[in-house]
C-alpha cells in the first residue's frame, strides 16, 4: 500500500475536479460548524485537501490554516485562495500529528477550534491523532469533525476496502463503529457537545466536543 501522501498526492487533481456528492450534507456540515465559530476565533483544519471547506468558512473566523499531508492538495488550495482572494486563510503541508505545531512554537496562542472533516478514519494511529489535536486547542476549545464509520456499513466493508488498498485504490483507512468512535474521543479528553449523522444514510458522524 502507498503512503499516505502519495496515495493522495497522485489523486489530488482528480479530487479536486470531482463534484460533492451529497451537497445538501454538505451544507448542513458547514452550517452547524460556522455556527459554532466567530469572527475573532483562530482555527486550524486538518486533512483540508483542495481548501473548498476552508475557504467556505474562512469568513466566519479571524484566522484560519488549513494543513493536509499531500502536497498537492495544498498546492491546490494555495491556487484557489489565491483565485478568490481570500485573505485569513492559509495553507501548509503537515500531518495531523504535526499540524499547527510550527504556530505554536513559534508563539502563537493555541487555537479556538480544531476542524477535521472525513480524515479522523484515516488514522494510523486515532488515539495519538487526538491528543495532538486536542494540544493545540485552548482550555474550553472545540474540535469539530465528521468521520465516516466504517464498521456501522456492514460487514462487507473490510474486505471490499482491503482489496482495494492491495490495488493501489483506497489509502490507510480505520475500521469503528460510531460508539467507538465517541468512546475513543472522549477518552482522548474531550465532552461531546453535539453530534449528529451527515448525512444518516452513510453513518457519517458529525461531532462538536470540547476539550477538557
């Protein structure tokens, strides 16, 4: 299996000219997450790929980085901010492990809010994913995510998304269902403020939790 950055380096531009699937998920996700922002708030996303989510809620912060492991993808997204001229908004390659770490050392505050839409099942390791994350947010912060839980679908998942990773089609992805997915972040220090599924049929988890 390719690591996870030439897996997605490779798929970038493909992605990025792929249509939403489900748009009216989508806009619910982007609604419920610019409800939980404001104006002043500094906010990191992590796996942002191509920047769309980004630059749809750049508006609703102060300050906003969006960090992704692939190259590409930020590559990508620097070419449409820079299209759309949108100001407070940045792009930076990093791992989740990594992300916003470089700000912090650098003196900055910790951020108001942690985003990560569709990549906390990517994974490699969720538990450490989590604790990093949640070092980066202040006391009271928000880590605001959707993840696709994978062992909710059916039992013929694993075997399907195996076969694909052995053919190069389908990177890392981690298997759990949506109680263990609550479990591991609460685990991780955080309280679940909201949670709901966008969209039901697909047993995609959206969830706003505070560290703790």
């Amino acid at each position: 299996m390719r690591r996870q950055d030439e897996f997605w380096d490779k798929a970038a531009r493909k992605y990025a000219a792929d249509p939403i699937k489900d748009e009216a998920s989508y806009r619910r996700t982007l609604e419920a997450t610019a409800a939980r922002l404001t104006a002043q708030d500094r906010v990191l996303e992590v796996g942002c790929g191509t920047g769309t989510t980004a630059l749809q809620l750049a508006g609703h912060a102060g300050r906003y980085l969006g960090t992704d492991i692939s190259a590409q993808m930020i590559a990508i997204a620097n070419e449409k901010a820079l299209a759309t001229g949108t100001g407070n908004v940045a792009f930076r390659k990093a791992s989740v492990m990594e992300a916003g770490q470089e700000e912090l050392d650098a003196g900055a505050p910790p951020f108001d809010a942690v985003l990560a839409f569709n990549m906390l099942h990517m994974a490699e390791d969720l538990p450490g994913a989590l604790s990093a994350l949640r070092a980066r947010l202040k006391p009271g912060g928000l880590l605001i995510s959707k993840t696709v839980c994978l062992k909710s679908w059916g039992w013929y998942m694993r075997p399907l998304i195996t076969a694909m990773q052995l053919v190069g089609k389908a990177p890392h992805v981690g298997f759990f269902s949506i109680p263990e997915l609550d479990e591991t972040i609460v685990s991780a220090g955080f309280r679940i403020l909201e949670a709901e599924l966008h969209p039901a049929a697909r047993r995609a988890r959206f969830l706003v939790a505070q560290k703790i």
